[in-house]
C-alpha cells in the first residue's frame, strides 16, 4: 500500500468518469469495487466522489450542459504551477481543452490533448490532494498512456512534467518506458508504443488500473452487471491484468492487488 498527503509534480494524482448513466455507474462501482459515493455538488455540475471506506478514490459526473459524456476515464498530473505547465503543455505541440480554471477551495484544473492525441487533466491542488492511498484493493494501481507516436510522447511528459523515464522495452513487440518516482519510491505510470496494436481508428488514450484480489472474478463480476470485457484476464511480469468497460463503454484495468 502507498500512502501519501500530496503528490509530486509531474505525478498521476486523480481520476474521473465522465459517464452517461450517472444512476448506473454508482451502482455498477459499488458493486465491483464496493466503492460509496457521495451526493453530487451542484455548484460544480453535479461532479461527485466515489469513496472507500471513507477517502475518496476518484470522481464523476454526467452530461454538462449540452456537452453529452463520452463514457471516459481521465486521469490528472499533479502540477506545482498549473498556468506555467499549461503555457508549456501548448508550446509543446498540446491543444488546451479547459484553461486553468479554480474549482472551488479545492484547487485548480485544466485538460489538454497531448501532442500524440491522448486526453491528459493537470492538477494543482489547494485542499484536496486526490489519491492518498494507492496500490491495494479497490484503489488506484498503476496508471499508462498507450500511444502511436512513442518518441513524441516520451518527449513531452519529459519536457512538460519533468518525468525521469526509463526504457524498460525498446522492440517492435514490446517499446515501453516507465515513470520513475521523483522521491525514488518505484514506478508511477507507463508509456507503451500501441502502433502496432491499436485498431485503425480507436482514439489513443490514458488507462487508470484499479487493483483487485481476485482479477478473474472481477471480471466475471463485471460481466454479469452488463460491462465488456477487452483483454481476458492474462499473467504478465507485472502480475494479472484484464480489461474491461462498465456498461456505457468506459475502458478501465484491472491488476491483481500486491500481496
């Protein structure tokens, strides 16, 4: 388990579901990750917080507005200077979504398109932190962008968020770096070449793995609640994984919790 106050810059520090069925996600969370949630905040759109067992381990929300939901998980970097890391985020070669804009005493958000077409949120936080417990079940596991262009990526999360990236895979097969801790405690997120994967057409994008101790059943489990399976549950070096979607269609993993 990782427990932590704050995150560092650069770091994966939040995630939120925007959802088309915000009566059905609720109840399809609470049923596979045993997840609460609390009442929806008018003041901001009716954006709410699942909770496990008290601690808020990520957020939603539906349609805005006009603006429908497109059934997502999108995952927030931690930024010390969220103005400065847009202005670089868009000097980079990235298309500014949502300007930096303040959400209340929580903090301060923005959303960008990375150069290499993967939606990405940025974070500064004031009172809330995001993630504070990661790496058991229920909570946040690992976090990864798959990518077609591997080498812009790899460049811009270097130069805009300061990543230390280390080369874990460098073949047609398998072309993959990973995030290093800044405060030397591991490895936070991944960055894997999905070139030769990727079906023609489906949009590149960030994945959020939520940790579990029985990645077969949760599969079973999500299944029988009308979500999808995408990958079968399969052993790996980093231990089991599958994915899956709830039942409007947003795409999350799962990987077997560390003992």
């Amino acid at each position: 388990m990782t427990s932590r106050s704050s995150a560092l810059h650069g770091v994966p520090c939040w995630a939120d579901l925007w959802t088309s069925d915000v009566a059905g996600s609720r109840a399809f969370y609470r049923q596979v990750f045993g997840w609460e949630s609390e009442d929806p905040n008018p003041e901001f759109g009716g954006y709410f917080m699942f909770t496990r067992q008290g601690v808020p381990v990520a957020g939603a929300m539906g349609d805005m507005g006009d603006m429908r939901a497109n059934d997502t998980w999108k995952i927030y970097l931690a930024s010390d200077d969220i103005s400065k890391s847009v202005e670089s985020a868009e000097g980079a070669g990235a298309q500014v979504v949502v300007p930096a804009t303040e959400v209340g005493d929580a903090g301060h958000q923005a959303v960008i398109v990375d150069p290499t077409g993967a939606e990405i949120g940025i974070w500064q936080a004031k009172e809330f932190p995001g993630f504070t417990v990661l790496n058991e079940p229920a909570s946040p596991d690992w976090f990864e962008i798959l990518t077609r262009d591997y080498r812009g990526a790899v460049d811009f999360y270097r130069s805009v968020f300061g990543w230390d990236l280390q080369a874990v895979g460098d073949t047609d097969e398998f072309r993959y770096s990973v995030l290093r801790d800044p405060a030397g405690e591991g490895e936070l997120a991944g960055i894997m070449d999905a070139a030769g994967f990727l079906p023609p057409g489906e949009p590149v994008r960030w994945n959020v793995y939520w940790a579990v101790d029985d990645v077969d059943a949760v599969v079973q489990k999500v299944t029988a609640l009308g979500g999808g399976v995408v990958a079968e549950p399969v052993d790996t070096p980093y231990g089991r994984l599958a994915g899956v979607t709830d039942p409007s269609g947003a795409q999350f993993k799962l990987r077997k919790a560390p003992s």
